[in-house]
C-alpha cells in the first residue's frame, strides 16, 4: 500500500517519532515533522526565530498562522505521487480544519489518523528523560550515550524541564485533546495503546490499520 495520508499524534512523550520511524522502514511516504522543522528554524537568529523559541521554551503552541504557513510551504515539496505522515500538526481542532481545505485544496485526501494514548505519570517519567541528537535530532532512549543513526552527541530538549512538561500535557488537553473526538465522528481515528514497548505499539498500529 502506497500513497496514504496519515496523521500520528498524542500527548508529548507519547512515542510518535519513534513510531513513524517505524512506519518509514515499510512504506515510501513523505514525513513531516514539524518538531524538526521548527527546531531547525528556530537555529536562525531571526525575529520570528526568538518569537517561536520563547514560545516552546514556555510549553505554549506555536501560533496557528505560523504553523499553517510552515505546513503549506512543507505539503508543496511533497511529490503528488507520494503519501505523507504528519508527526506534531495538527494540534489544534482549528488547526484540523483548516488542514482539511489544504489537503483538499492540494487533491488529497486524509485516510488514517493514529491515536497514542499514554497515562500522565508516564509521560512525565518519560519526557524528564529524553534527549535528542544535537545533529539530526532524533529521539534517543534513555540509556542511549549517542545518537544511534548519526552517532552525534545527545542533548535536552529546551521544553523537556519539568515545568515545561507539565504545561505542555495541559495545553494537550485543553486543545489538542478535543481532536480525538473531531477525527472519530469522520471515522479515520485509531486508538493505539502507547503505554507498551515501540514493537508491541508498532504491531498494534499495523494490525489495525491492516498495513
């Protein structure tokens, strides 16, 4: 199977990068990760670069019109021949809608949205310990020294301080939360149980969706 558009999300600390890696090594589809792109962004000293940095470093979203205006300019160097997997957006039911017109306005048509649902004691246990590649930015396990594709040196996240943890699950579920509910009503949701090793998450989101 072969050209899908498929969105992952979840709370942070909910396992998405590690799932759409999963999900890269059996299908030729275009990811876009909007946690990396932006944090390639924000490594530019421009204004909008501080704004959006601020913004993470407090737990906050990112503005809606910056988000869309980083979204669109990414689906256009998507192949029209080519599925894609959203990893980070949409966050917001605002965010959901106006993803839909840009699909439709692009002639695609979303077919999955995959749900990781995860406790918050969990989370938390889990975001205290992350880090990620300073050079590729890939998420690394705890007992990780170095970064497994690149071999670089592992960093914290600007977010993952606890005070930022904990504002983020809020933000979750005071606004990206509701989303469950506005992909279920369209039948394209897929509740997955993330609290589980990535394999046994991985295996669960391809018996489910039949990939």
């Amino acid at each position: 199977m072969q050209g899908f558009n498929l969105i992952i999300f979840g709370p942070p600390g909910a396992g998405k990068d590690t799932q759409v890696e999963k999900i890269l090594e059996h299908f030729d589809i275009d990811p876009i990760e909007t946690g990396a792109i932006i944090r390639d962004l924000i490594k530019s000293d421009t204004g909008i670069a501080r704004q959006i940095k601020d913004t993470i470093a407090r737990g906050d979203l990112v503005n809606d019109s910056i988000m869309e205006a980083i979204i669109k300019d990414r689906l256009k160097k998507v192949s029209k021949q080519s599925g894609l997997i959203m990893d980070g957006y949409p966050r917001t039911i605002k965010q959901a809608e106006a993803f839909n017109l840009l699909l439709t306005f692009m002639g695609r048509k979303l077919d999955y949205v995959i749900f990781l649902d995860v406790p918050e004691d969990v989370l938390v246990n889990r975001l205290s310990q992350r880090k990620i590649c300073s050079i590729c930015g890939k998420t690394a396990f705890p007992q990780e020294e170095h970064c497994s594709s690149c071999g670089g040196a592992l960093e914290k996240r600007i977010d993952d301080n606890l005070e930022s943890i904990k504002k983020r699950i809020i933000n979750y579920n005071q606004k990206t939360a509701p989303i469950i509910d506005f992909y279920r009503k369209r039948g394209l949701l897929f509740h997955i149980d993330g609290n589980k090793s990535p394999d046994e998450v991985t295996k669960e989101i391809f018996e489910g969706l039949k990939f």
